[in-house]
C-alpha cells in the first residue's frame, strides 16, 4: 500500500499544533502583558506601519498574544482599524472597519468580532497581522487548519505586507506544508520583527 502524502501532512502539522498549545497553556500573564507591549513597541516603529492607513489585525483569545494593547494602537495613531468576521457557516471571513473596541461580540469561535458593517474592500488593507500557532523563517504557518488565512493572503496587494504576530517560542524550524498553504511576507514576536527568508 503506498504512503498518504496527506496523511503523513496532516499528521505532521497535528504533532506541532498539540506541542506548540502545550507550551502556549505555560504562559502566565505577565509574560502575555510583556509580549503585547514589545510587539505593539516594534509594529509602530516599523516603516510598513508608519506607511500604512488601513491596519487589518484580530482580536485575541485562548492564549494568544493579547492584542488589544496593539489594536487601541492602531486607532490611538489614527490609522483605520479592521477586524475580520467569520460567517455563521464558517465558511467565509470578512474584514470590516471598527473604530470602537467595545463595540465588539463573541463570534464564530468565540473570537471577539466587530458586527458586519462596514466591509473593508481587501486592496485597502497595507498591513494585515495574522495569528498562527508557528511560524518558519520563511513565514511559513501553521494555523487550526481551517484555511481561512491561506484563501485570504494571496487577495492582498503585492506591496501591502503580511506579518504572523506570536511568541518568540512559536517561531519554529520547519512549519511542515503542502501546496494550499501560504506563507506571510514577516514575522513579529516580542523579540524582533523580521522579514521571512526566501
């Protein structure tokens, strides 16, 4: 019988999501406090930010990075804020325009989203923050598996720039990956921003 080259992915990519949420359950909330406000310190000095008009992010849950300290950034600077919003089938993600973070309600998932307002057309958007479990040098990233991310990244303007937002310790070796899967043009933790490798 011959291999499953998908089996084998799958599986793969199973091993890293439960070892890298195993290490994400360890983080108290001091580091958490410390992260976001490194990561939100390095994002505004950076040039694809101080470029940008129209910053799409996420809104953080279950051991993420908290990014609401980088989110009230974005809108304190005066730039254009959009949070994306999954549909109720999850079959489709949106981002739309906020301007109020407490305006906010449990979605799909339970991810804090903004209501379905004001659709952000996507070749507005000049710096997109993505969330992943791990991250390559070379952006490559490994999320729940849903796909969402993977659809959306290759909509987005050649020059507006994709960076995967996580902790130092989800920057891994090697994120394994198969043809569907898109890699972000950075990556941000609270050590540094760095571009992804070629």
């Amino acid at each position: 019988m011959k291999p499953d080259p998908q089996a084998a992915l799958r599986e793969s990519k199973d091993k890293l999501r439960k070892k890298l949420l195993d290490l994400r359950a360890l983080i108290g909330n001091d580091m958490a406090e410390m992260a976001s406000q490194a990561t939100w310190a390095l994002l505004k000095e950076s040039d694809a930010f101080k470029k940008g008009a129209m910053v799409a992010a996420f809104a953080s849950i279950r051991g993420e990075i908290d990014t609401f300290p980088i989110l009230e950034g974005v809108l304190g600077s005066g730039r254009k804020l959009a949070l994306p919003h999954i549909s109720k089938d999850k079959s489709q993600i949106r981002f739309y325009e906020v301007k109020d973070l407490n305006r906010l309600f449990p979605g799909e998932f339970g991810i804090p989203s903004p209501e379905p307002l004001h659709p952000v057309p996507f070749d507005k958007i000049d710096l997109m923050l993505v969330p992943g479990l791990a991250f390559d040098r070379r952006g490559h990233r490994l999320g729940f598996g849903k796909g969402f991310y993977d659809r959306l990244l290759p909509g987005l303007r050649p020059d507006a720039l994709s960076v995967g937002l996580c902790y130092c310790f989800q920057l891994v070796d090697l994120v394994p990956t198969g043809p569907h899967d898109v890699a972000v043009k950075a990556i941000l933790h609270e050590k540094g921003l760095q571009n992804a490798e070629a």
